[in-house]
C-alpha cells in the first residue's frame, strides 16, 4: 500500500493520497510512522483506523499479555545471511523472564536476484515461514552463539491462524518445535519466559505435544527460581 502511495504522491495525485493514508491500519511497524510523518509534511491529514494484530490475539493461548517482552521478527535464512540480531532480545527478555513473541517471515511479489538483476518482472511464488522452521533457525543461532538463551529444551508455543475457526496452538521444546506440522499460514512462535504464572502454565500444557516432556521442561527451565 506504501508505494501505491508514494506513486500517487510522485503523480501529484493528493486525492488518492489522502484516501490510502485514511485505509492505513494502526499497526504501527516502522513504514506505517514513515508515512504519517511524510503525510504530515505534505499537509495530508492521516486517520488510524484499529485492525485486529497478533500482538493481541496472541492472548488466545492463555498467555497474560503485560508478560510479554519485547517482540521480535525471524526472517528467512539463505547460504550468505544468518542474521541474530533477534537473539539480543530474546537474551533481554529472557534475563527478566517475559516471554517474546516471534513474528514469521513472509515472501510476497518476490524476485530471484538475477531477474531484480535483468529487470525482468518474473516473481518468486509466495512463501511463509513455519513454525518448524523459525524453531529450527533459532537453534542454528543457538549453536552459533552458544549464549545458552534458547536450546533444545526451552518451552515455547508455536501457532498457526490465530482467529481463524481451524486454528492451532502447540506447545513444546524448540527440538520438538522443529519438526511440527500446523498447516496453513499465518504462523507465529512464542518462547516461553521463567516468570510462567501457574495458570499460563496449565492453559498452555493442554496444547503439549507431549505433556510429560513438557512437564519436566517447565520445571528446568521456566519456573521461576
């Protein structure tokens, strides 16, 4: 929506301007500011319009929402680049015990760098990140790191379609994460704080992979000492 407006803008075409900074949800990510601060420069009044988020409905797996730390993203990993930046603050949250929610990378309209290269509008198909595979990246960080922040053993939840009639929660190691199935996207993963409050921890056990594996790593490691 940014660069149908930032066109409309190039054309001198305010009218439209207008009307796709009033559809602009208030979700606040850093390019949503951008554009109201640019909107403001031009004199274009901006309007936030509240949208559903998964940084509320993450709420539906029984996880009290001001237990929360920061929030983090997971981008896809290639060959060349591994980024960690995410690692940091999961350490900052994991120090004070909140739980963090991960957001998944999408692919959307992509191209290959040798069409960007040609010029050639050709498009890779879309993909979403899974749980298995932001569970699998964050022990390959791990293991790079070797901070002892997110091993196997860390409880976390991942879910897929929050809100949606067929959504799925799952609780579990990382290790048993790495290998889960949820279906269709959207995808996200919560990894589990040491300040689990007994009634996140009884909500959350009914969605375990494995209660008797998830038992024993609450105990090791997300109850607080």
């Amino acid at each position: 929506m940014w660069l149908s407006w930032l066109w409309a803008i190039h054309l001198g075409d305010y009218a439209t301007a207008r009307s796709i900074l009033y559809r602009l949800t208030c979700a606040r990510a850093t390019t949503h500011t951008d554009l109201a601060l640019r909107a403001r420069e031009l004199t274009i009044p901006v309007r936030c319009i509240h949208n559903a988020s998964i940084l509320s409905a993450i709420g539906a797996t029984g996880l009290q929402l001001y237990n929360f730390g920061q929030t983090v993203s997971m981008v896809f990993f290639t060959k060349t680049w591994k980024p960690s930046s995410f690692y940091d603050r999961l350490k900052e949250n994991c120090q004070i015990g909140l739980h963090t929610l991960i957001l998944l990378d999408i692919k959307v309209k992509e191209q290959s760098l040798e069409n960007l290269a040609r010029g050639r509008k050709i498009f890779e198909p879309p993909r979403f990140m899974t749980v298995a595979q932001c569970a699998s990246q964050i022990l390959e960080t791990e293991k790079s790191r070797g901070e002892g922040i997110c091993g196997p053993q860390s409880l976390a939840i991942g879910v897929a379609r929050v809100g949606a009639g067929d959504q799925r929660m799952a609780t579990g190691t990382l290790e048993q994460l790495s290998s889960i199935e949820l279906g269709s996207p959207l995808h996200s993963l919560v990894l589990l704080g040491r300040r689990t409050h007994d009634l996140e921890r009884d909500f959350v056990r009914e969605f375990a992979i494995d209660q008797n594996i998830f038992d024993a790593a609450w105990i090791e490691h997300c109850k607080e000492k």
